[in-house]
C-alpha cells in the first residue's frame, strides 16, 4: 500500500493561528480548499480551520471575521497522520476520526494533506467505499 507522503498533496499553506478569520477564508478562496491547518508561531500545528467551521461558528454566530483570530476556533490536538504510514492507518485514522482530510507530519513538520479524494485515486474502490460508508454514518 502507498504511504501517506506519495499520495498527499505537498505544501500544504497554513493559516497562522494569530490570522484572522478574514483572512484565513480569502486565503481558502485563493488557494481553491475548503480547509487549511492551523499553525502557530512555533510552526506547530494547532489544529484544521474548514469553511463549515467559519459559517457556523463565526457567521452564524454573528463574530466578526476581521476580529475572531483562526487559532480562536482550533479545537483540541488535530487528528495528524505520519508521512510514511500507509494508506491502511490513513483509512483507520480518516474512519474512527470521521475526518475527510488529515494533516500529514513529518516529525514535527508539516508536509502535505491526505484528502478523501487524494486517497479515492490511489486505492482500489472496495476500501474506498468502506471509509466513505463510516464517513457518513452516525
């Protein structure tokens, strides 16, 4: 099975934890992502901003994205992935997180993501559909 750093997409840019919203969400728009890892000043990573994450828990909410900071909405430790585990624990790790894309670390390095779609091009379609099955159910 192929590793997590040969099916990743590389260069992953961060949003820095002292950012704002704002500019995290013009960041996803110029990138084209609907997620990007939240790193802070140590380079560390502190955890994953998506664009559900800015509707809900700042738009909705009525926050201001030009003063609500990205690290404000990292919760916990991020579900991470090592570069060189195989696509079996990045399945595992996507499935019991429910996660559809994870930060993939090299020591302590960020190197790249794994997303759902990354992992449907590189493996065969039964694991495939088993994963987006535990994705989607309760």
């Amino acid at each position: 099975m192929p590793s997590a750093r040969e099916i990743m997409t590389p260069n992953a840019e961060c949003v820095a934890a002292e950012e704002t919203v704002f500019d995290a969400a013009a960041k996803m728009a110029r990138l084209d992502v609907g997620s990007l890892p939240i790193c802070g000043a140590d380079d560390r990573l502190k955890g994953m901003l998506t664009d559900r994450d800015i509707v809900v828990k700042v738009l909705a909410k009525g926050r201001d994205p030009k003063s609500c900071m990205a690290g404000d909405l990292a919760q916990g430790e991020a579900v991470t992935i090592g570069a060189d585990d195989d696509a079996k624990e990045i399945l595992r790790t996507m499935a019991s997180h429910k996660v559809r894309r994870l930060p993939v670390i090299d020591g302590h390095k960020l190197v790249g993501i794994v997303a759902l779609a990354d992992v449907a091009r590189a493996l065969p379609d039964s694991p495939v559909g088993d994963l987006v099955d535990a994705l989607t159910s309760d």
